[in-house]
C-alpha cells in the first residue's frame, strides 16, 4: 500500500511541476513580446526623429 501512495505522490509532483513551468514559459514569451514591442516603438520613434532632423 505505501508504494502505490509513494508512486500517487511522484505523479502529483510531476504534474505540479509542469504546470509551474508552463505558467513560467507563458510568463517568459509574455515579457519577451513586451520587450520587442517596446524595442520596435523605440526603433520608429528613432526613425521619427532622423526624419525631422533631416527635414530641418
């Protein structure tokens, strides 16, 4: 009886485990399509600003 509530527990472990680390991969594509989306406003507004510059 112990080794199958042993063998449960191992199971139970696992699946909390994969789901922390799904949770966590969300998390981490989340921030890294933040992260470009800033990159990429940065770039254009750089863009922006040789534009004027030049137009001056």
């Amino acid at each position: 009886m112990p080794s199958i509530l042993k063998t449960l527990n191992v199971i139970f472990t696992v699946i909390k485990l994969t789901e922390v680390f799904s949770v966590t991969l969300h998390r981490i594509k989340a921030l890294s399509k933040n992260i470009g989306e800033k990159l990429r406003k940065g770039f254009s507004e750089v863009q922006n600003l040789s534009t004027v510059i030049r137009l001056e």
